[in-house]
C-alpha cells in the first residue's frame, strides 16, 4: 500500500519542481520550433518526424523528474494548459500581432522557384515540387504564385 501511495503522492517540493520545469521547458521548446516550426511543418521529412518524436520524449521525461506520479503528470498537465493559455493571450495582444515574426512566403511566382526564400525557410526543391503535385500542378508555367503558410501549408495559386 506504500507503494500506491508513492506513486499517487506528491510532496510540496515535488510539485514545485515540476510547475517550474513545466514552464522552463515549455518556453525552450516554443522558441524552438519558433525558429525551425515552419519548415518541420511545411515538408517533414522521417528523420524530423524522428527528431521531433525524441523531443517530446525529453520534454515529457524532464518534466516528470526522477519518479513519474499520476497526481505529477495530473499537476504537469494542468501547467501546461494554463500556460498554452496565458501565451495564447499574449500572442493574440494587438503589440504582439503587430510583431508577428512568421508570415507568409512566396517560394514560386510566375512560374519561377525562389530557391533563397526556400533555403531560408530550410526547405527543398524536392518538397515544393510534392506540394505543386498535390495541388494539381503540371508545369512550371501554370503556378502564379506558391506560398508557404505561417502554419507551414503551401497554397498555390494558379494563372488565370
């Protein structure tokens, strides 16, 4: 019965140390995929998907501390969500929108492929080309313009 209780239980320091390492680990791996989210979610390939799985495997682990708890994995969870909650808020503030850092990109006008802007969104030709497939494209000259979304989706809008 001790043993349930161990694992149900959570001391003071316990709890503190896991709303701290909540918040800490969400601000890293928000900035994070800041910088690379666009291009993981524009063209994943198996090894992002890999990276990422990992990532949340760290993350979920280096939350919980040395021994994983129902009622710390409950108290994680809760942080969480009032985080995500409060940092929706912020990012919908007028100052913030206003200083949106992603927006969208045209990576292919008139026909023509924007190879810098794909390389500075870490992205390949190859994944463009996936996308322009998916999209009905046939050649080059169809395609007015190709964007990538600041969720990272392509749209493509075709001549005429």
């Amino acid at each position: 019965m001790d043993d349930l209780g161990f694992y149900l239980g959570l001391p003071l320091f316990g709890a503190v140390t896991i709303v701290v390492s909540t918040i800490v680990l969400y601000l890293a791996i928000t900035t994070l995929l800041s910088h690379a989210g666009q291009r993981l979610y524009a063209s994943p390939s198996s090894l992002d998907l890999a990276v990422v799985t990992v990532l949340g495997a760290i993350v979920g682990r280096s939350i919980l501390g040395q021994v994983p708890t129902l009622s710390g994995g409950l108290l994680a969870l809760a942080t969480l969500l009032v985080v995500e909650g409060v940092a929706g808020r912020v990012r919908r503030s007028d100052r913030m929108v206003a200083r949106r850092r992603h927006r969208a990109v045209a990576v292919m006008v008139a026909g023509q492929v924007q190879r810098h802007e794909l390389t500075r969104l870490g992205l390949d030709e190859s994944g463009l080309w996936t996308e322009l497939r998916a999209a009905g494209v046939r050649s080059p000259q169809e395609v007015a313009v190709a964007v990538v979304e600041p969720d990272g989706r392509f749209t493509v809008l075709r001549r005429g």
